[in-house]
C-alpha cells in the first residue's frame, strides 16, 4: 500500500484546480499527492462561465469574454451593459491540458483509479465526490446544452443571453441561455431549477429543437458539441473526519442562488495552498454565511413561487449592474446586499424568512 501526504478524491475541476495551486506554489516540492480520478481520458465535457470580479490562474482557457448581456420574459427583454466585470467562458478541455501539462511533470504526483492500492490513514484527504445519498427531493440546476454552427452570420457574438424565460415552465422556474462564441456559432442551454424527481422536465432535446427553431427562427444548423449536468443547489450533507476537507460543490462551493462554483473553487484552493502547513486546524472555508442565508430564503421562495421567479430575477438586474454582479459573485458589500434585497417583492420574502 502506497502512502501519500495529500490525496484528491475525483479529478474534475475542483481536484485537479487544488493540485494545480499546491503544484505553481512549491507546496508539493517535499510532498507527495495523489488525485484518485475514475474516468479513462479528459476531454471537452463541461463549460464554466462566470463574471471575472477576482484574478484566476486561467485567462489562457477562456475562449469568449462578453461585456454586454440580456434578458427575456414574456413581458418584455432589456440590455445590461457592464465594463469592469467581463463575464468569461473556459472550455474544459484547455483547462484540462493545461492542469495536466504542468502537474504530469512533477513526479510527486501520482493518478490512481480508485483508493485499493492508497493508505489513507495518514494523509490529508480533500473530497469533491457527493456522498451518494438519494437528493433528487433536493433543488438542482439542471440543463442540457448544445453547440450549434450555421452557414450564416446569425448570431451578435458582441452580447450574450443570461436568462430568456420565454418559454413553457411547467409549473417550475426554466430558461434558456445563450453564449455566441462567434457569428455563426453559439452554446444554447435549457436550464431548470427544480427537483430532479420529475422526469417529464428532461426531454431536453425536444426543448432545445423548439426553442432554436420557433425562437431564434434558426433552420439550419449542425450540432459541433453537447453537454448535460446537473448543479446542486443545496449544501450536501457531510460528516466531520479529522483528515478529510470538502472541496467543490461537496465542500459547499456552489452559490445556491446561482449555481456558480468555478471562482469559488479557485479561492478555496488559494486558501488551502496558502494554509497548506495548518490546514486540519485552519478555520473552514466558506463562501460566505449572509450568502448562505440570503440563498436559503430566496430558495424557500422558489419553491413555493416559481411562477414569481422570472420577475424577481429580472427586477434583481434593474439595480447598478456592478452591483447586482458582485451579490451573485459574493463580492459585495452591505450596502450593495441591500440594494438588491429592495428589489425584491418584500412581502412574499420577509415570510419566507420567518
């Protein structure tokens, strides 16, 4: 059995960006690491897009930055326009080659498809894998996405579409999401947020067909890629172990409002690599408790509102738009938080927080 200081369980984002923050800042020099990752190769499997409100190791992965979006309802679209926050797409696969390009060439560090060949007793274990519990009563994100090419200019790659609510919602909060990576190409996405019990709301491809031809009038086009997933939107449960820290959307990384995660990733592997010496005995990371709070009350009214739901996150996005891009990306401040809570229907929340 092989013995190791460190081990990452599951190579996706969250594993391999802590590897790559421990491996640029000399933390594995004396160390040894091992990442225990199932699958047989890394391809393009998944897109990460956020507002870029902190520096990240990654600019060189991101192919598409927008300054400029909008959004859909049935009574009406408005722009946002916004300078200082450009929002960002990283395709997995540069972010993949990148990872594994500059860690395959330190030799204190190791792959292994499972944990039989690894004692585990005295390392320090970070986890991103979901405890497999049945959460499907839970909220999730989930949404199907597929890259489409056409054989004419369609598309203004200068502003994208965060939300376009436009569409059936079936008793649940859906929308569509488009990323214009150029004139004839772009990412289009239905996405829901409801429980993953309901099997009527994953006919996907039924959904995305009428919605590029009925809505974006497009007849005429190849699909190049597709993606499907499913973000949490609550906290998993986990049990304390003295040796083992939750990374990812296991270790609470995901803005539940949002289902953002990528920068929050980075932050929390900046902390480990900084904490690195002490981290069994450093103060947990977290994205912050009033985002816990305020997400916990804006899901209660979710839930039992979803019909509200395009209005709220539309009224959210009439406040400054630096604003309303610093709440989602908890970076605001008091002042900011409020601007946004009173743009919320007051009554319907202040329930939902008692």
């Amino acid at each position: 059995m092989k013995e190791f200081d460190y081990v990452i369980l599951g190579g996706g984002c969250a594993g391999l960006s802590l590897a790559y923050e421990l491996d640029i800042n000399n933390k594995i020099k004396n160390k040894k690491l091992a990442i225990v990752e199932i699958r047989e190769e890394y391809k393009r499997d998944k897109t990460w897009s956020f507002w870029k409100v902190c520096n990240h190791n990654f600019d060189d992965c991101i192919v598409k930055s927008w300054n400029n979006f909008s959004l859909n309802s049935k009574s009406g679209s408005y722009e946002v326009f916004n300078k200082t926050y450009p929002y960002q797409t990283i395709d997995s696969e540069l972010f993949y080659n990148k990872i594994l390009n500059k860690i395959k060439q330190n030799k204190n560090i190791e792959f292994f498809k499972d944990t039989n060949q690894l004692n585990l007793n005295n390392s320090i274990i970070f986890n991103s894998i979901l405890p497999k519990v049945n959460y499907e009563d839970n909220l999730w994100q989930h949404f199907k996405g597929i890259e489409i090419e056409t054989s004419k200019n369609i598309f203004d790659d200068k502003i994208f579409n965060l939300m376009d609510f436009d569409c059936e919602q079936r008793d649940q909060v859906h929308f569509f999401y488009t990323l214009p990576f150029a004139k004839n190409k772009a990412l289009i996405e239905t996405t829901w947020l409801s429980k993953m019990d309901d099997n009527s709301l994953k006919d996907y491809d039924a959904q995305l067909k009428k919605y590029i031809e009925e809505s974006l009038k497009i007849k005429n086009y190849k699909i190049s890629y597709q993606e499907q997933g499913a973000i949490p939107l609550f906290y998993p449960e986990s049990q304390f172990e003295k040796n083992k820290i939750n990374i990812g959307s296991a270790g609470g990384m995901t803005r539940l409002s949002t289902g953002y995660t990528f920068l929050n990733i980075q932050d929390h592997s900046k902390y480990i690599a900084n904490n690195i010496e002490t981290i069994q005995n450093s103060k947990t990371y977290h994205i912050g408790k009033k985002y816990e709070f305020l997400d916990n009350v804006f899901l209660n009214v979710l839930k039992k509102h979803p019909d509200q739901m395009p209005k709220i996150f539309l009224n959210m996005f009439k406040a400054p738009s630096k604003t309303v891009i610093k709440f989602l990306s908890n970076k605001s401040n008091i002042f900011e938080d409020f601007s946004i809570i009173f743009k919320m229907p007051k009554w319907t929340f202040i329930k939902n927080i008692f």
